[in-house]
C-alpha cells in the first residue's frame, strides 16, 4: 500500500490580509460593502453577493454589529469611565467609528485602530486621524508579544491605565488551528485591572437553536467558497472561553440586539442575525489584601 505524501505546505488557519489587490476578495473591502461604503472593487460584491445566496440581506448582520459597537463604546467610554481604547481589526473608515463614539462621551477619549489589512491603514490614517488623539496603524493581532507591546500602540495609549480593547468580527476568521481562545488570553493577561474587552463572533447555536445550525454551517461553507477564507461559527462556550478570568458585565453574551437594545425592535431579526454573539469583560482589580488579627 503507498501511503499518499504528506503536503509539505503549512496548514492555513488565517488568511493573510489582502490590501491593494482587486483580484482577490477581501474581508474588510466586504465588509464595507456591507455597509454602504465605496470602499470596495467587483471581486468584494461578488464574493458579498455569494454569501447573500446563502442569507438574503446578509448587511443586517453588520449593521447590528455596528449599532452593537456604538452601545458598547458608549458605556465604556462614558458610565465605566475608560479613556483609551485600542481597535483590533477595525476595518475601512466607516459612517460613525470608535472614536467618534468615544470622544462624544469624553473628549479626551485616545483611540488607536489597528488592521493587518494596508488598505485599512491608509484609509484609515487619512479619514480617521482627526485629532491628536488617534492613530490608525498597520498591525496584526497575531504579532507575537501582542500589540500591547507594540511601540506605536504604547507610544499613544499607557497600557498601566485601563484600555477598553475591542476584537470585533475578527476573531471567527482565525481557524481553530490558531487557538483564538488562548491568542485573546494573551492580551487579557497583559491588560491592566480596570480594563474591558469587548467582542462579536459568529454563533453556532446548535445546542439552543438546533435548526438554525443549517445556516451556520451554510454559511461557514460560503464564506470559504467565495475566497474570504475562515468563518468560523462558535458554539457559547467555546466563546465564553474569551472571557477567562475576566468578569462578563450584564446582560452577558447575547445576541447583538438583545445587548442593552437602545428602544423597540424596529424590524424582524433576519436569521443570520441570530448567528453572531457579543458580550464585554471586566478585568477586575485583584482583592485588597486581607487583614488578620493576631
Ligand atoms: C469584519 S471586519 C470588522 C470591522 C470592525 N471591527 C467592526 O466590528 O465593525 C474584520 C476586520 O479584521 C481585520 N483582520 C482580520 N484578521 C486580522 C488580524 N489577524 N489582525 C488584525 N486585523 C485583522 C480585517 O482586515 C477586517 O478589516
């Protein structure tokens, strides 16, 4: 019996950015389609259009993941009192950004985006850097010490003050294989007390929502079928595990619009919005120490 070679390639788990080429879809050029943004080429609305096949008006999903952002920067940024926030995977510039919702709240409010992608950074250092108080950067939340260490990250937030981080729609495209869980963990360990993390994923709801496993699966298939690499759809648990060690704020890891919902439902939830989970953690300052009585 001959036993087939083994490929002598490295499996792929994350797809690398894409940036400036138009031959290849990618996720934030996507992304920004979704969204109503200009910043995008045929191969994106193609590749958008595949996913749509699977679940018509597929935007909803960003749009809540957008107003889901706005709600949780606007806690943090006013109510919890944080005034620096770092951006992981923060996209195009889009209608309303992190720090614009933050600085609204204060306006002392330090904002610093990052993304691997070099056409985010671009965009971003052009239309986004309005102020002393933001930097967009070209960085990959893969790098290994974490961007926490990173000198154009330190150079502008003080990572011995609370930082609300935000890892949002980014961590379902890391395939198992990169064990997101553990890379979060590695920046939640180096986050001081007082810090947030807050974060959206796709859901694989089998165990509460048997039959909209179908969609997840559908839709994990689509994702990869139209060149946009992993998307991969997390069971709750598997995404509880982002919070390790950290204390997850009411109302818990929910669906989008059942986070702190800003008034009435405006219009039916579309199944695909049932697929994506948010939640925000709370690093807490460790106990004071006990005092014994001799
Ligand atoms: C779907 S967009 C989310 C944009 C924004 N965070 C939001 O939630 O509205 C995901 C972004 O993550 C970026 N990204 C993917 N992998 C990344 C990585 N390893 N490091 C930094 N950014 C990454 C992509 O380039 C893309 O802009």
């Amino acid at each position: 019996m001959t036993i087939p070679a083994l490929s002598s390639q490295p499996p792929i788990y994350a797809r690398g950015p894409v940036g400036v080429d138009t031959t290849r879809p990618s996720i934030a050029r996507v992304y920004d389609y979704s969204l109503g943004g200009k910043d995008n080429y045929d191969v994106d609305r193609a590749a958008y259009m595949h996913i749509e096949h699977v679940a018509p008006r597929y935007d909803a999903v960003a749009r809540a993941n957008r107003r889901w952002l706005h709600r949780v920067i606007r806690h943090l940024a006013g109510t919890a009192g944080i005034d620096q926030f770092l951006d992981i995977g923060a996209g195009m510039p889009t209608t309303l950004n992190t720090h614009q919702v933050a600085q609204y709240e204060n306006r002392h409010a330090r904002v610093v985006y990052v993304d691997n992608d070099p056409l985010c950074a671009v965009h971003g250092s052009a239309l986004l850097v309005q102020n002393e108080n933001t930097r967009y950067i070209r960085g990959d939340l893969l790098e290994p010490g974490t961007l926490l260490e990173n000198q154009e990250v330190t150079s502008h937030l003080d990572t011995n003050r609370p930082i609300g981080l935000l890892v949002c729609g980014l961590l379902h495209h890391l395939d198992d294989g990169l064990d997101p869980a553990a890379v979060v963990r590695d920046y939640t360990t180096r986050l001081p007390a007082g810090s947030y993390l807050a974060t959206t994923n796709f859901w694989d709801p089998a165990d509460e929502y048997p039959e909209l496993h179908t969609l997840a699966t559908k839709l994990e298939r689509a994702f990869t079928t139209s060149g946009l690499g992993p998307a991969r759809f997390r069971t709750r648990a598997q995404q509880l595990e982002y919070f390790d060690g950290l204390h997850l704020i009411e109302p818990g890891l929910t669906q989008l619009d059942d986070w702190w919902p800003p008034g009435p439902p405006t219009r039916p939830r579309r199944p695909a919005q049932r697929l994506i989970l948010g939640g925000v953690g709370y690093k807490q300052p460790p106990p004071p120490p006990q005092i014994h009585a001799h």
